[in-house]
C-alpha cells in the first residue's frame, strides 16, 4: 500500500482532528505505518506540513473553491520555504499526500508528483562508506522536538507563543499560519476544530488591529452617543436585537446593505459599510478573513467593527469540540484580557457559542469584545465585534446584524 492510501486509512479510522496536531500525528506515524514505509525524513516532512500549518493553508484556499493543483503547488512552495528547503517539489509532494488523506486532493495529483522518490526509505550503504548512509530525499530534515523558532511568517508575524505582531501583515498568506507553530508544540486537548492557526491570527488582527484603532478613536472622553452615526440607534434595536430569534421568521430590514460573505449574506444597519476591502489592501495576505463591517466608514473613524473569519472546521459539527482551543486562543497573547462565557444563541438557526472579553490596549484604553464561535456546513466561522468599553450601543446592532444572518451553499 502507497503511502498516501495509508494516511488515508488513518484518517478514516482516527478523525481528521489528528492531522491539525502536529505532535499527535508524528506519533501515530511512527505507530500506524508499516517499518520501511516512510523514512524518517518524510516522517518529518509530513509533520512539519502539519506543524507549520501547509496543510491547514492548502485546506483553506480548497474550501475558498481554488483549484486543487494551484493549492498544493502554494502551499508545497510556502512549506519549502518555511523549512528553508529548496526541494519545492518534495514540499507540494507532502501536501499532496496530506489532502488526499483528508479526501481534498485527487490521487492523481499525488502521482503525478512522484510519490515514491519522496516514501522510499535511504538506502543502506554499500562498501566503504564514502557518503551519509542515512541521507534523507527531502531536506534539510527537521526534529519534530526543534522546530524552527520563526516558521511560516516574515515579520510582523509570530507563532502563538510569540507577541502577537500587527494583524496579517505578512507577504506569506497566513491560512492558519502561526496557529500551527511553536517553539516546543505540546499535544492539544481534545479535538482541534477550527484551526487554532486560524483563531490566533484572526486574534491578532482583532487585537493588533481593531484594538490600536479604538486607541485612534477611543482616546477622548465624548459620549459615544454623540456620534452622528447613531441618532436612530436607539429606537431601531427593540424587537430585533435578539439573536436566538426564530430563523424561519422574518428576516427584519436594518437598512444598510447585505454583504455577501462566504457560504452565507448578512445585513449591516445603516450607517453601517463593508469594510474589508480597506483592511485587506491594509494588512496583505488575509486568507482566513472573511468579511469586516464598520460603524463608519473608515477604520480610523469607525465607532465600532465585527470581524467574520472562516476556515474549514476539519469534519466537527459541534463548536463545543472546539470551544477551549478557541478561547485559549482569543486571549492567549494578551496578559491585559479577561474572558467569561455568555449564553450561547443561535446564529441562522446554528448554535453559536459566545464569550465576551475584556482588555486594555497599549493607549490604556479599555475595550469590550464579544465573539461567537459556529460552524455551518464544513466551516468554522468567528464572528467578533470590538468597542470601546460602555459603548453599548454597538452591542446592540451587532445582535441586529446576527438577526440577519442567513446560511447558504
């Protein structure tokens, strides 16, 4: 049995779950695959294709509908480089493999890269031993137990147990990026849903970006309710701001425009706009950020903002799976923040599990979050609105702006 078919047997009899932990995956191989399988070298590549979050960025350009050559052929040249490898091919090879487990990549494409160069075990020396016995196809050959100190990301980008840098600014796309890397991984508890990777970086924007900005706006002592935006914010949330509204009612018209995101379209209240195409132009490389709105127009001016990241949910159906890493995740670097569970909701009829977090950004201004975790279809989605602290009104429209949720396929 080829090496891809047998990672396809382990994912089908032990979850996908195992192939977004990298420790756990490096021992299952050692444990599932027959001696003379796989070398250690490919060992080591499949797990850093793990740990350095490859897969996880191949998985989420394929459920962004990319074409599958194009996801591995990216994701094998970011894996190269975050190896500092030069055997790009070897690197798309490992991804190949990896998505083929996980029922993503055609078992043509795995062929077609030459599978077996990469499985073959290093060949035992003959005569004097004039070269390494023990040379491995795909190097350089990384400890599962050393792991490079800076994977995926140029700067501004850090692994979750760095500080966080800027958001995503990062010309490498971050598809979960460092999520999936740190200095000395340790097994995660239970299953691993929504890609850590993914949460940590959508933290990072959310912390790194929307909490500097409410420092930009946040930092005089006007009444929130003095911003022109939201003169009919208080007579527009009765009736409507309750998110565990029946999804078969009556979706109610907020006024603003509906923004199609991906796999579902919401409304936005008026005063509200779709602010994604300013984040993104801001902060390259946004593969897990989905949509931004703003209360304004602009982020510098915006009294409020939600931010919608997606990426595949790796076979969960129920947040709880994922509800802890997620929360680690949201506030795992920022000593400023408190995190408490609220009562969960419904989000367009899916159940939706919501914390609300406190912080004090670098301006020592005091700012709110809510965040709730869902997953719809094959996707996990975190939806977090940002305020500056006591500005409720803004609570209130984003529980408006959920009333309007609607899933799609």
């Amino acid at each position: 049995m080829k090496l891809h078919q047998s990672l396809a047997d382990l994912a089908r009899d032990h979850g996908h779950g195992l192939f977004r932990d990298a420790t756990a995956f490096r021992g299952s191989l050692d444990d599932y695959l027959d001696e003379g399988q796989a070398s250690s070298g490919t060992i080591n590549l499949l797990t850093d294709a793990v740990r350095l979050g490859a897969l996880d960025g191949m998985l989420t350009m394929l459920d962004s509908g990319a074409n599958p050559a194009d996801a591995v052929e990216s994701a094998g040249q970011r894996l190269a480089r975050d190896r500092g490898s030069a055997d790009v091919r070897g690197c798309q090879w490992a991804v190949a493999v990896l998505g083929f487990a996980l029922g993503k990549v055609p078992e043509g494409l795995v062929s077609g890269l030459d599978p077996d160069a990469s499985t073959a075990a290093p060949p035992a020396p003959s005569g004097p031993p004039v070269s390494s016995p023990v040379q491995a196809p795909l190097a350089p050959v990384t400890s599962p137990v050393a792991p490079p100190q800076q994977p995926i990301m140029s700067p501004p980008h850090h692994p979750i147990a760095a500080p966080p840098g800027p958001g995503y600014s990062s010309a490498t796309p971050p598809y979960g990026g460092g999520g999936w890397s740190q200095p000395a991984p340790a097994p995660k508890k239970g299953n691993a849903g929504l890609v850590i990777g993914a949460i940590v970086l959508a933290i990072v924007v959310i912390v790194g970006g929307i909490i500097g900005i409410i420092a930009l706006t946040g930092g005089d002592d006007d009444d929130p309710s003095a911003d022109p935006t939201s003169s009919n914010s208080s007579n527009s949330t009765d009736g409507s701001e309750d998110p565990t509204e029946d999804p078969t009612s009556e979706v109610p018209d907020l006024g603003g425009p509906t923004i199609d995101g991906l796999g579902y379209k919401v409304q936005v209240p008026s005063g509200w706009t779709d602010g994604t195409t300013e984040f993104v132009s801001q902060n390259p490389g946004l593969t897990t950020l989905d949509k931004v709105f703003l209360w304004g127009t602009t982020f510098n001016t915006a009294r409020g903002n939600v931010i919608v990241e997606t990426q595949s949910s790796y076979g969960n159906t129920d947040p709880n799976a994922l509800k802890e890493d997620w929360k680690k995740a949201l506030v795992s670097s920022d000593p400023s923040a408190d995190i408490s569970d609220i009562a969960n909701t419904t989000i367009g009829g899916q159940t939706a599990l919501g914390v609300e977090i406190a912080r004090t950004n670098d301006s020592d201004v005091d700012v709110a979050q809510r965040s709730y975790l869902v997953i719809s279809g094959d996707k996990g989605y975190s939806i977090t609105v940002s305020l500056k602290a006591g500005d409720d009104d803004v609570i209130s429209k984003f529980e408006e702006i959920l009333t309007t949720w609607q899933w799609i396929s």
